[in-house]
C-alpha cells in the first residue's frame, strides 16, 4: 500500500522558461516540450484509484506548468473525477499568470513564487488584478481565493524560503554536515514524463548517475509494487540511516532542509522509522 505517502509528484511536462541557480534543472534536467503521455497519465491514475490514493498530487516537478496551460486543465478534471478525495496542487514562477490561465484551472491550491522578490505590495497587486479574493496577508506570504482554488503568493522566495543557495550540486560535499536521517523516500514518489519512478525529489530520470536509484516504470508494473519493491525498501533504508556518506544523500541540499518549507506545503516528518 501506498499509506505513508503524502506527496506524488507528476512531471506532466519538462520544460521550464527559468533557470533558477538553485534548480536542478539548471545542471542535470533535460528542457523538453515533450509531455507525459495519456498511456503513462492514465495508468499511474489507474493504479492510484486501487489504492484510494486521498493524499497530495503535484503537477510541478522541476517545470513550469502554466507553460502548457490547457494541458494543465486538461489532466487535472481527469483526475479530479477519478480521485476525487486527493490534493491536487502545483507551483508555479508566475511569468505565465493571466485570467486566461487562471480560468477552469480546477486544482485545490496554487503556489505562486515570487522569485524576482518583487515584495508584498507588488505580488498583493498582481493577486487583485488577475481577480483574486485575498484572504489574509502573512509577513511572508498572500492567501487569496479564486473559485474554489486556494492561492498562496510566496513573498520574496529566495530570501523567505531558501536557506542558502549551492550552484554546482555535483562539486558540493556536504558530508561534514549530514548526520540526519532523511525519511523523504517514505513520504514522496516522484513521477517523471516517461513513467519512470523516483524514491525522492533529487532523482532524475535524464541524470545518467541517478539511473541506479529509479525504482521501476509504471508502464511495467504498478505503482503499489514499485513503491514496496525490494529495490525501494532498500533506498528508504539506506536514506535513514545515520552517517551515510555516500552518492546521492552525501550531495543533497533537500536533506539539509534546503527549503524551510516543502514546495506544496506539507512538511516532512522527520526521523520515522520505516
Ligand atoms: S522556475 Fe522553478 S522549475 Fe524553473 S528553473 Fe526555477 S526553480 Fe526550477
Ligand atoms: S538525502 Fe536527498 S538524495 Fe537522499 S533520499 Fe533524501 S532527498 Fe533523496
């Protein structure tokens, strides 16, 4: 079962307009416009529904996705009426934002970045021209309304949110400072376009090093078996133990807290045993 899961994360698509210094897809993601299949979509929701999936879903994953708007909405009222008790999110940069884009996007919550760091008044402004209802405004972020769809404006991203910024992950060593077990692997499933399954939001299917730590394809298997595979146990066992060294968890900014908030809002729950 898919119990301790409480975020997937679908890349519908690969492509970004950024190149943030703190992205991996500034050094290691393939920039596509290729987009994830209805073969590959409709199975991982097929295998979903088995399981009553009622947790999050994130359509970003390290891509833009109000670049393909109408291939957002699309796959989102998919979903929506095929997990109709699941979370359904996305971030976005905010570059593509307009009524347009705003208009029959039916996810439960958008998270808008504001990483130019425009400030309050700035981001308070777009939120009321694109029609938004503000809710509260936060020290470090807005909470608006449109239709059903929450949206959270994250104020000043890299000097709210980032802790510290690294630019060449694989150069990094951050083995003096890793001692902490990472329970992500226990939490997360990342999904790439091609249905490859990652145990956490540092694998990558087009990183030719990362390819030893994809679990399995949901085109070959279904996604409860990838996920409690021998090959995944192993990963979120080997992510839990204390003084790891080693490739990947010894290069990874994400195991130190390198957002003090997640992406979509959940935090992680740390030092679970599995
Ligand atoms: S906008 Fe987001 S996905 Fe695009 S490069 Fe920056 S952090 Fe990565
Ligand atoms: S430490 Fe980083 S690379 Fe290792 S499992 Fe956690 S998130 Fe993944």
């Amino acid at each position: 079962m898919l119990n301790s899961v409480k975020l997937i994360e679908l890349e519908i698509h690969g492509k970004c307009n950024r190149s943030c210094s703190f992205c991996c897809k500034r050094f290691d993601k393939y920039n596509t416009d290729e987009v994830m299949s209805d073969e590959v979509y409709l199975k991982i929701i097929k295998d979903l529904e088995q399981v009553k999936y009622s947790e999050m879903i994130s359509f970003s994953r390290n891509n833009e996705v109000l670049l393909y708007t109408e291939e957002l909405k699309r796959k989102v009222n998919i979903i929506k009426d095929r997990l109709p008790n699941a979370t359904l999110v996305a971030s976005t940069n905010g570059d593509y934002l307009s009524k347009d884009a705003l208009k029959d996007l039916n996810l439960d919550k958008l998270v808008i970045k504001d990483y130019d760091c425009m400030g309050r008044e700035k981001c308070y402004n777009i939120l009321y021209e694109l029609g938004v209802d503000i809710v509260q405004v936060y020290d470090t972020y807005i909470e608006g309304k449109l239709n059903n769809m929450q949206i959270i404006y994250i104020v000043d991203f890299t000097k709210n949110e980032l802790l510290e910024v690294k630019n060449d992950k694989s150069t990094d060593d951050y083995s003096d400072i890793n001692s902490n077990n990472c329970t992500k692997p226990i939490e997360y499933i990342g999904i790439d376009l091609n249905g490859n399954v990652s145990p956490c939001c540092q694998i990558h299917t087009d990183n030719q090093l990362h390819q030893v730590f994809i679990l399995g394809n949901v085109k070959d298997n279904n996604l409860d078996h990838i996920f409690n595979s021998s090959k995944a146990v192993g990963f979120r066992n080997y992510a839990n133990i204390d003084n790891k060294k080693a490739f990947p968890c010894n290069n990874c900014s994400s195991k130190l807290n390198y957002y003090k908030y997640s992406h979509s809002g959940i935090k992680f729950k740390k030092n679970i045993k599995y």
